[in-house]
C-alpha cells in the first residue's frame, strides 16, 4: 500500500510540509520544534504529506518521527543521509511510510539496493535529483517518486529557474510511455500515474508554488518557509491556497507594486495593439509574482514568466484563451468577446475541464460569487480596477484580491 504516493497522486497541487529545526544552509530556523504537534497542524492545513528532518545535523532524530507518527495518520516521509537497508529498517518501525533517498550520495548500486529494500517494507521512496544527469539515474533505476532540489547542496544557491527546467524534463518522462520524452501532456496534471514529480526547496510563495505545478510537479515540498512563519500552519494554507490571482493590464511599476503589496500572483502586461492598456514592454515584477505577457493573434517574444495568447476575430480580441509555459498550454482562459455580453460566460466556465483561469467582468464586488460557483485555479481583472485606462485604482485592487481569496 502506497500511501504517501497516493496522496501525492491526488488531484491538483500536493504539498508535503517539513517538520526541520535548523538548516546547514540557514542555520537555526524554529529550535524549539514540536514535530508531534506540528505535523498534525500541517496535516488539518491540508498537506498531502509531512517531512520529518530524522538527521542531527537539521535539529532532528528518529524519535521525532515517532512523535508525529503518534499525533497524525497523515503519511510521513523520514528525510535524512541513509545509504544501509538497516537504516529503513528502524524508519519503517519508527512510522514512515516513505523515505528520501539521495541520488547525489548513492551509486547506482546501493540506490537499487535501497529501493528494493524499501519495497521489502512497504515503504515508498522519494529518490532526489539534483541534474539531468540524476534525473536520467532516477527514471532508469524506475523511481516513482522523483524530486527535483533547486538547492544545491554543496554550495547552498537555490536556482528555481534551473529546477523548472528540470521538473519540466521530469515530468514530460513521467508522461511519456516508458520514459520516452517529449508526448503531450493534457492541461489538468497527472496524465500519467507512472511517476510522480515533486519540486523541492525555494518555495515561499504561492507564485513559487504555481510555477512548479505548471511546470509538472505534482508536489511542492516545504520546510524552511513554513519553519520560519510565526503560524507555520496558516502559512502553509496560503502557499496552497487557490484561485490565485492576476491584476491584467499593468503599464505602470507604481501599479505592479500595489499589486505585489495587495497580494497578487500574476501580473499581465497586455501588449497587443488593439487596446489603451498596451503595456510598453513586460515590466519586472516582485520574486513573489509571476509575469504574464498577453497576446492577441500571435504571440510574441517578450520575455515573461507566462503567455496568454487569444484568437483575433473582426480586428480585435476573440473570447476565450489559453496561458502558455513556453509552447505548452498549462491552462484555459474563460474570457468574454471584446466588449460584448456574455450571458453564459459563469456557465461555460463551470462545464469546462481542467486548470481554469476565469476572467471577463470580475470585480471587487462579483469576484467572490463567480469562485464560489466556478472553483477556478486563477481569476483575472483589468478594467474593473481602473481610474482610466492602464491606470490602477489601487483601493479596487485591494479589495479584488481580498475578495478573491
């Protein structure tokens, strides 16, 4: 029974919450620890799974996996340096359902040895890639559970832009049949059960978050955010909270930073000709955001986190959209005609499939009616939040996002 890969199997983002005292790479991070009572406040928060650091150098021992294993029925992964089956022995009778094995600290040798052991006991193994050359280890020696660090662990650096990379490889070979790259993949994630992409370290927001899903993780595993938080739980909510939120039609920085100070996720710069909120170019934004470029027509190259690309019909932008990762469609935008009604628009939404980002209409006062009744991944406004054309009314921009969330 695989219980910590099932729930990272369920649908949407998972996230596996880490119970760590401290960090080689930023020392002490929450001393006092109670990994007992931390582990069931992270499983009611919503975590698929929870981490359990077992290794003295991170403040942790096994006895803290015993803890959590006492307060919570939630899976647990046991994290540490293990390279001998007898270490998995005392894991599986200390409670793990799963352990974490290091491709960076095993040959390919004592990692299939692991592996088997690991299957010996019932547990299941979230083995650790830190390139593409372990990545290919990972899928040859048939991981299920791969993780990709953005951390490296020699020099500390966390790089996310190479890590999505990797877990964009990943996951187009955890679709692809027998680990052949490069097959389609739907919009919704988990086409394919054979493997399972988690994307570790550097995730402190929820934009963090949304980049790796796009990118193919079927999981996000956390510790030092959630370790350094005064309510680890709660924070834990907002790195998993949904739908995010996109503030469109930017021209201005002072407009992308009330934006990032309200809360949102996505910034859009809409660079299409047919409109007074043509943005000059994709204007920097916070770490904590990502920036989305809009098109009509034909998509350009500006250089944006995301693409939202429209059909031009009649001269102007057509109804609805896609948001682009690269040439990879990652969600479907449910929009309406330019400036024409759409009385079916919440309706045609609600039936559609997959990772949804509604837009059209959506004000500070609707936007809490059309989640209810829609549940998208993000919500996109632009006009409602105007003073006059790409001119943000910041107090609107506010309550938007409160609204939204």
């Amino acid at each position: 029974m695989s219980r910590f890969r099932d729930a990272l199997a369920a649908p949407g983002l998972a996230a596996i919450a880490e119970v760590k005292r401290r960090s080689p790479s930023a020392g002490e991070l929450r001393p006092d620890a109670d990994p007992a009572v931390l582990a069931a406040q992270f499983a009611r928060a919503g975590a698929a799974a929870v981490s359990i650091l077992v290794d003295e150098r991170f403040g942790g021992s096994v006895e803290d996996l015993r803890a959590a294993r006492s307060a919570t029925s939630a899976p647990l992964l046991a994290k540490g340096f293990f390279h001998e089956e007898a270490q998995l022995n005392g894991l599986s009778r200390a409670g793990a359902d799963a352990v974490l094995l290091l491709l960076r600290d095993l040959d390919d040798r004592r990692a299939a040895a692991m592996l088997a052991r690991a299957e010996e006991l019932g547990l299941d193994a979230l083995v650790e890639a830190h390139d593409a050359d372990e990545l290919a280890r990972a899928v040859e020696l048939g991981a299920e559970v791969i993780g990709i660090n953005a951390r490296d662990l020699d020099t500390f650096a966390v790089d996310r832009g190479a890590a999505l990379e990797l877990v964009a490889q990943a996951a187009d070979l955890a679709a692809a049949p027998e680990g052949r790259a490069g097959s389609a993949r739907a919009t919704a994630s988990h086409l394919s059960r054979d493997r399972l992409i988690v994307a570790e370290s550097g995730v402190a927001a929820r934009a963090h978050g949304a980049a790796a899903e796009l990118a193919g993780a079927d999981a996000i595993l956390v510790g030092s955010a959630l370790m350094r938080a005064p309510d680890p739980a709660a924070k834990l909510r907002e790195l998993l909270g949904r739908p995010l939120v996109k503030i469109c039609g930017l021209t201005r920085e002072e407009d992308v930073a009330v934006a990032a100070a309200a809360g949102a996720d996505l910034a859009g710069f809409i660079l299409a000709r047919e409109t007074p909120r043509r943005a000059p170019s994709v204007l920097p934004v916070p770490d904590a955001m990502l920036s989305v470029a809009v098109y009509v027509g034909e998509r350009g190259d500006a250089d944006s986190d995301l693409a939202q690309l429209y059909p031009r019909e009649n001269g102007h932008r057509g109804r609805d959209g896609v948001l682009l990762r690269g040439d990879r469609q990652v969600a479907r935008v449910v929009d309406r005609a330019w400036h024409q009604e759409d009385p079916e628009h919440i309706e045609r939404a609600r039936a559609a499939e997959g990772r949804i980002v509604l837009a059209g209409g959506l004000t500070p006062e609707n936007v809490g009616e059309a989640v209810a009744a829609v549940r998208p991944w993000a919500v996109d406004a632009s006009s409602s939040l105007e003073t006059e054309p790409g001119i943000k009314d910041h107090e609107r921009v506010h309550a938007f996002v409160e609204a939204a969330r």
